[in-house]
C-alpha cells in the first residue's frame, strides 16, 4: 500500500534489536493464552499485556497508532484482540470471554526504535472441533509460509504457500488484508498477501524484515468493517484465525523473530 514507509535492509544490529522486542512478544502472548479463561475480560488480557511490556523495558507499538487510512481515531489499546467471527484489529473492550471462544491475539512490541509483530489464535476453555482444525490448519499456513523465505524467492511463493494450504483445508484466505514488512515502522514495505495476485512481487533479499499473517476464515474470504473503526469481521459471522510471525530473511534461511526463545 502506498502509504507504508519504503523497504528498508535491516542489519545484523537492526535484527538483534527486532530479536529482543520479539522475545517479549512470544512472552507477553503467551501470558495472555494462559490467562485467556471463561470470564476474564479482553480489557484484562490487554492490562496483562502493557504491564508486562513496561516491566520489560519496551512499549506497545499499537497504543495511539494513528495510520494513515485511520486518522479519525488512533488505536486506544496495547493489543488487538478478535473474538470468534472477528478477524483482526479487535479494540479490547470488557467483555467476558465464554466457553468455547476463540480469540486473536495481535500484539506489537517496541524495543529502542524497533518494532516486531505476532499474533496467535487461543482456544478459551474446550472449544469444538471446527474451531480447533481451523486454528490448525491457519497456523499450519503461516509455517508453509515461513518455509518460502528463502533469498532468491518471491512474495508469490509465500502467498502461493498460505493460500494452498488454507485452501486444501477447506477454508477461505481474507483477501482484502495482507502481511507487512516491519522493523523501524510497525507498518513498511513491501505487502504479504496470503494468496496469489497479479505477479511475482518483490523477490526475497537478505535483510528484508516480514510480518506474515495469514487470515483465514471457516466461510467466505469477504470482510466488513465494524462502527468503532478498527475490529473486522466476516461477512458472513463464520469463525476466522489468525496468526503471525515477524520473519527476517538471512543467507542461511529463514530467521523467527518472534518465536520461542531459547532457555538461558
């Protein structure tokens, strides 16, 4: 999109920053998915989240994120969190999580300058089992992904990777989202779209730095946006997962910025 920052090649000190800011990024989620029982509130998921952010040193990068395409109201929480039939960018509000929800979890972490991004589906309670292959199938999507990034590929191979896998499946790829290039923006260059458009796209160089976020939905692939601004939904109220990993693109493979760290 045009209003993203240009690409910019982050450096091996660049990456190491990103690194940091995704190691408390798989963190914070994972308190949250602990966390995440019948009754509690996404406002308390949210609290969790920031809290554990500033003890760490590092802030949200969604908090006040006022883009381009959304200058009447900045985002007014630390994470976004998206129950059931909603896809992304839900604001969190009190309501109580129930038995059986699914929710998305999307959270950005600054870390002296830089940014990394992540989102994980987490089941509240028992949750059936369209639900769950769903979650799957959508997580199993962003891994096919991540196996594309490889230098010398092309945003197409990613894109070819969600939607085949999501497809097969049985399931429809968000068409009118897409994945992001992060780093010292929370939004840049180049697009990640989760299926296969008009050509190749950009071809996958060292440094490039990439939020891959497939969002796929248990209906129709068609989206609407809700009153408050941000939260979208599905066309047709069909449950929707979502998941994201920031990825740095290396000359050895593929790097997990936000994935589990390593025990010390």
């Amino acid at each position: 999109m045009s209003h993203k920052p240009p690409l910019v090649l982050k450096s091996p000190q660049e990456l190491a920053l990103m690194r940091e800011a995704g190691k408390v990024a798989w963190q914070a989620l994972s308190l949250m998915e602990e966390a995440a029982r019948p009754g509690v509130t996404l406002l308390e998921l949210d609290r969790l989240a920031e809290e554990f952010l500033q003890s760490e040193g590092m802030t949200p990068s969604f908090k006040d994120y006022s883009p381009p395409f959304n200058r009447e109201r900045a985002y007014p929480a630390a994470i976004c969190a998206s129950v059931n039939e909603q896809v992304v960018h839900g604001i969190p509000t009190d309501r109580k999580l129930v038995r059986g929800d699914i929710v998305g979890l999307d959270l950005g972490v600054c870390f002296r300058g830089y940014h990394a991004d992540s989102a994980r589906t987490v089941e509240v309670g028992r949750v059936g089992k369209k639900a769950r292959r769903l979650m799957h199938v959508t997580f199993e999507s962003l891994q096919a992904a991540i196996d594309q990034c490889h230098v010398g590929r092309t945003m197409r191979d990613i894109s070819r990777a969600i939607q085949r896998t999501a497809e097969s499946g049985g399931y429809s790829v968000v068409r009118q989202l897409t994945g992001h290039g992060v780093g010292k923006y929370i939004h840049e260059a180049p697009d990640v779209p989760n299926f296969v458009s008009a050509g190749p796209g950009p071809r996958l160089v060292p440094g490039m730095t990439l939020a891959i976020e497939p969002m796929v939905n248990l209906g129709h692939y068609d989206v609407v946006s809700e009153d408050d601004g941000w939260t979208v939904s599905t066309a047709d109220n069909s449950l929707s997962a979502h998941y994201e990993h920031t990825v740095a693109i290396t000359e050895t493979g593929p790097v997990v910025l936000t994935g589990e760290p390593e025990p010390e």
